[in-house]
C-alpha cells in the first residue's frame, strides 16, 4: 500500500512540474523562433499554457481535499552544516493555485492571438508572456523561502518586461520603472523575514514551519477555524517561534520585524496602501497582460503569501493586516468613482478588491479570502478583456475618421450595447460579480468576508467596529463606479457624434478568439462553478478544503441580515447610478469640489509622494552628483595632479641630479684616464719625465713634511 501511494505521489509531483516548466519550454521555443512576428510564437504559448491547465486539473483532483500532502525534495546546495533542500509542495493551496494560473492565463493567451496580431513584437510578447506564467506557477509549488523568494523576484522581473512591452513609449518605461521599484522595497522586507525565520529555526522548509505539526506554533485558540494542508489547525493570540532544538522563543522585536517585512512584500505585490500606486500606472502595457497580473498572477502573490505562512502571525498583526485592507479597499473604490480612463477604473476596482482579501486574512476569514481571490480572478480577467475590445474598437473609430481623441476615455463612449452586443452581455455579468449580487460568484466570496468581519468585531471595541461598516460601504460604492463604467460605455448615444456627426462606425464583437475566453471566464462568474445553492457561501467546495467541518456553520443573525441589507442597497445604487448617468445625463460629482479632487487625483498619494519622497531623493542624488564631481573627483584630481608633478620631479632628479652625478663621474674618469693615456704611449721621454715628476712630488712632500 505506501508503495502504490509513493507511486501516486512521484505521478503527482512529475504531473506539477511538467504543468510549471511547458510555459518555460514555450518561452525557449519562442525566443529561438526566426523573425520578430511570427503567429506561430502565440500558439506555442497557448497549446503550452493549455496543457499546463489540463496537468493541474489532474494534480488539483489527486490533492484536493484528501487530507494529503505531496512534498518531494532533493538537496540543492549545502552550507557549512546547513544543508538546503529543494522540492515541490502540494497542498490543497498550492493545488488551488496550481489550477488557478493556467485556467485563467489560457483565456488570456487565446485573446492575445487575435489582440496582439498587428503588433511587430510578437515573438517577444508571447515569450514574455510565458515566463511570466513560468515564474507564477513555479512559485507556489516551491517548497522552501529561497526557492520561494526567486521565484518572487521572477514574477516581478516578468512583470516588468510585460509592463514595459512598448518601451517606445515614455509613460510605458515609467510605468514598469515604478513598478519594479517599488517591489524592490517589498522584496527587501520578504527576505529580511526570511532571514529571521531561518536564524531562529535553521530551516527554509515551508512544510516544517507552516503545515502540519509545524514549528511556528500557537497555544491559545481564536475562532476562525482554519485548514493548511487538509485536517484542522488552530491559532492562537500569542506567536511563540519555537527552535528544533527547544523551547527557545523568539524575541518580540523581531517577530514584529518579521512580520513588516512580509506585510511590506505582500502590500507592493498585491498593491496594499501605502505601495498601491504603481498598479493604475501598469495600464500602460497591453490589456491583456493587464488582464492576467490583475487576475491571478502577480496581485494574486500576495495574498497567496499571506496564506503560506498564516500561522506566523499574531492577533495584533491579524488587526493591522485587517485595518489595512479595510482602508486600501475603501480608498481604491473611492478613487475608482470620479476616473474616466477604462482600464485605471478597472486598477483602482483591483486594489479595492484586493483590500478585502487582505482585510478577509486579518479578520480570521482565510478560506473566504483564498474564495473570493478565485473568483476575482474570473470576473476581473473577464472585465480587463471587455475592456480590451472596446478599446480596441475605439481605436478603429479614431484612426477611420481621424479624430483626436483617448480611446480609453469613457466620456467618449455610450451606446456600444448595439454594436457590441456580445461583449455587453458578458460585461453585465462580470460588473454584476464584481458588485456581488445574488447568482454571482462574486456573491457568495465577498458575503462571506463580510459576514465573518461583523462576527470579528464582536466583544471588540467601538474602533473595530468600523472595519465591518467600511467594507460595507465599499461594497456600495463599487456598485456605484461598476454601474457608471458600464453605463457609459454601453448605454445612450455615442458621445463621439457630438463631437463628429456621421462618423464611420465598423464594430464588432470580433472574432472566435475574442469570444471563447469571455464565454469561458463567464462561467466563472456565476454561482454554479461554485456551489450548488446561490445563496449559502459555506456550501461552496473550497470552504470543504480550507474550512474545519466542511463549512462554517450559521451562527448568528449577520448570515441573514447582511446580505439583504447590502444587496438591496446595492440595487438602489446601481439604479441611482443608472438614473444620473442615462435618464438625467449629468455628473452627480461637483467637479472642483473637495471631494471630487481627492477622487480623481487618486487622495494625492502620488503628489504626497512626490514631494516627501522623489524631490528629496533626487535632490540627494543632485547633491551625491556634485559632491561626487566636485569634491570626490576633485580630490582625486588633485592627488593625480599631484601625483603627476611628483613624477616630472622625480625625472627632472633622475635625468639632471642622478644622471648628472654619473654622468660627471665618467667624464672625470674618462678626462684622467685619457691624460694618464699619454704617458703610456711607449715613448722614453714620457716616461723619463713621469719618473721626474714623481721623484719631484717626493721631494716637496719630504721638505713639506
């Protein structure tokens, strides 16, 4: 028997890393294709991403909610004592996410064959495009923090080619620089955290520290009930670290170092206040690669983090990570209601959404987070798609009738419905997801973070008490900016001919390839795909593999009020919405009022930013230059000057001084020598004269002496 299931296993393990390596292959492939544009690149991606997804259909049903756990591991470097395994984890996380990638990424590479055909960098997108699948998929089976932590600094390099994919244009280049610098100070703290955990447990296994009988460990019980790796974990109110080689606990600082480090990983990849303001730039790369960081890749990491090493934190962490995500969502809803550019409506709906996963993780609701992270993925990867088509129809209308207008701007769209009416239907459905109505998908996730965040607040003080109230009026308000998106671009007249009358209008939902993935991520916007029953989120078949018993129970009357509550006023809101923006044709915002300006300059964070952080940075950088120039340089110019005119002194001493002594030596010796020289001619008389000489000089020095 555990040879048949050692063998299942090894099956498992090479069915995960086939799934993870045919996005790389495919970028090899692609790289090595001739040309720059060659339609062959986006189906190598696509059959490679599709056989990825069919793999992790095969890895999800043989993990899923078995109550096993596959980790393989071989040693991949040693240190002094300290030896380093790597290997492949699958959990029921890891196996959700495993799914989850190629799922939503193969719609995503189907759409981008026909979306990015014209462009002249074909070979290169789809081979971007693939890495990135590579790198995302790779890290959440990897088992261990440094193969873990490679793979996170992959995703965000991958990204940053995807961002930055028209790097003619400036606003692109700026875009991915912002984007890759401010995970830089994510990726700083991540592996500060590391380094902290491995110094008090000599251990990178994510398996030892965080899953079963792990060494992060808790005493106390808290009520959200909790499931790792398939049977019930319970945590507790206080974090004590325990080493291997006893009680020994780890120091309160550090734990809160720790856990900024990750808070500060998971707030730039998952875009969380303060380090949310790179996502609205990233629009600037295509729709589609728009589409898949926004869905289930690069934003997904960080949250997919915070469930890795959940049981780290500790219930003042769990609040900060609760008060944080509260405030992100409602900001970014905030922001998202006065924006006029398509797709940063769409960002700042991602990092509202986003907030509450955070928000669902700080509050104990973590199977509710991971629930509504998947259905996010479906309703917004649909709605990025939407997004793309019109754009790319408005396009079409600026370049047949010359106008000079933004495609992406909404108040230059209306009335599309009839000409797109494919793309409209399937545009309801995911804005209806993305506000969580009845039948939804989007329902049953973000009903059960809001049920499970008003049963947080309970015996807690009046200040805790907001964080279930904002969500709540976050959910309102996204069904207000959701409603205003979809009325603009779909209904009324289209403004252009006010602008233009007569304009030519060549519209179409486009072909197969634009159509199959929005009917394919349609499915997961609705209910079905997740539960039998519409209206009971605990049914769902994720809460059977995250949450104890198979569901959170109905404890209390939050379950019943809630969701009439907030659905009936999301009605009205979306009729409100509807009634401004098509029947009275105004704007309800007051456009140089307070409020408004803090909307649509996005709360100033980017100002705030410019002015505490960049000039001042720059000005330092001014300051390095010069003082580098002036003062460094000069320095060293000067020692060289010095060190030159040392050098000519010292050959002037060589050739004049040193030289010169030789030089009179030989003279002097040569002069004696040449005089001496006569008397050794061979002649008598010279040397009868030099006898004389010499008898002579012996006389006086006789006499004298």
């Amino acid at each position: 028997m555990n040879n048949f299931l050692q063998a299942i296993d090894t099956l498992t393990i090479k069915f995960a890393l086939t799934a993870v390596l045919l996005p790389l292959l495919a970028f090899v492939f692609n790289f090595l294709l001739p040309g720059r544009k060659s339609k062959l690149a986006g189906w190598i991606s696509t059959v490679a991403i599709l056989f990825s997804a069919v793999l992790s259909v095969s890895v999800f049903a043989k993990v899923w909610n078995t109550g096993h756990v596959v980790h393989q591991q071989v040693i991949w470097f040693t240190i002094s004592n300290t030896v380093v395994y790597a290997g492949v984890l699958l959990n029921n996380l890891s196996a959700l996410m495993l799914l989850l990638v190629p799922v939503i990424a193969l719609p995503v590479h189907i759409y981008s064959t026909a979306y990015m055909k014209h462009d002249g960098n074909l070979n290169r997108y789809f081979a971007y495009l693939s890495l990135f699948c590579f790198s995302m998929l790779a890290l959440v089976v990897a088992d261990n923090l440094v193969l873990f932590y490679a793979f996170w600094e992959l995703v965000g390099f991958s990204s940053y080619l995807l961002v930055g994919f028209w790097f003619t244009r400036d606003k692109a280049v700026q875009a991915n620089k912002k984007a890759f610098i401010m995970n830089r100070i994510g990726d700083i703290g991540l592996l500060t955290a590391i380094i902290i955990l491995f110094t008090m447990f000599h251990t990178f296994d994510i398996e030892k520290l965080f899953g079963a009988g792990n060494l992060v460990s808790k005493s106390t019980t808290i009520t959200a009930k909790v499931i790792l790796t398939g049977h019930a974990t319970t945590y507790s109110s206080s974090w004590i670290l325990f080493a291997n080689s006893g009680n020994t606990a780890l120091p309160i600082i550090w734990q809160y170092i720790a856990f900024a480090g990750i808070f500060l990983a998971v707030a730039a990849k998952s875009a969380q206040f303060p380090l949310h303001t790179w996502l609205p730039d990233a629009m600037e790369g295509p729709t589609s690669v728009s589409a898949l960081i926004h869905a289930a890749t690069m934003v997904a990491a960080g949250v997919f983090l915070l469930a890795r090493v959940y049981p780290l934190f500790n219930d003042t962490e769990l609040t900060i990570l609760a008060v944080i995500g509260c405030f992100t969502a409602f900001m970014a809803a905030s922001i998202a209601l006065t924006q006029t550019d398509l797709k940063r409506i769409l960002a700042y709906s991602t990092i509202s959404q986003l907030g509450y996963m955070v928000m669902a993780m700080g509050i104990g609701a973590y199977t509710s987070s991971l629930f509504h992270l998947v259905t996010h993925a479906f309703f917004k990867c649909l709605l990025f798609l939407v997004a793309g088509i019109v754009i790319h129809q408005m396009q079409h209308i600026k370049e047949d009738n010359q106008l000079d207008i933004d495609p992406q701007n909404i108040n230059n769209m209306g009335g599309l419905r009839k000409k797109l009416p494919f793309t409209f239907i399937v545009a309801i459905i995911g804005g209806l997801a993305l506000i969580g109505l009845p039948f939804t998908s989007g329902f049953l996730s973000k009903d059960s973070i809001l049920i499970q965040s008003f049963q947080w607040t309970d015996g807690r003080s009046g200040v805790f008490k907001l964080v279930p109230i904002v969500a709540l009026l976050t959910t309102w308000l996204t069904a207000f900016y959701v409603t205003r998106l979809i009325v603009k671009v779909f209904f009324g007249e289209l403004r252009l001919l006010h602008i233009k009358p007569g304009i030519k209008l060549h519209l179409s939902d486009g072909n197969w390839q634009y159509k199959l993935p929005l009917a394919f991520l349609v499915i997961g916007c609705v209910f079905s795909l997740f539960s039998i029953n519409p209206f009971l989120y605990e049914q769902a078949w994720i809460f059977k593999g995250f949450a104890a018993n198979g569901g959170l129970e109905r404890e209390n009357v939050y379950h019943s009020l809630v969701p009439i509550g907030v659905n009936i006023l999301s009605v009205l809101v979306m009729y409100a919405a509807y009634a401004v923006y098509v029947k009275r044709k105004a704007n309800p915002f007051p456009q140089k009022g307070v409020l408004f300006n803090l909307s649509f300059n996005a709360w100033y964070f980017d100002a705030i930013y410019n002015q505490i952080i960049v000039k001042p940075v720059l000005v330092l950088s001014r300051f390095a230059f010069w003082f580098d120039r002036r003062v460094i340089d000069g320095f060293v110019n000067l020692l060289a000057k010095a060190g030159l005119t040392l050098a000519k002194l010292s050959a002037w001493t060589d050739r004049y001084i040193v030289d010169g002594f030789l030089h009179l030596l030989v003279e002097i010796v040569r002069i004696i020598s040449s005089f001496f020289r006569v008397f050794q001619a061979g002649k008598v008389q010279y040397y009868l004269f030099s006898m004389l000489v010499i008898i002579l000089a012996l006389f006086i020095l006789k006499i004298v002496i």
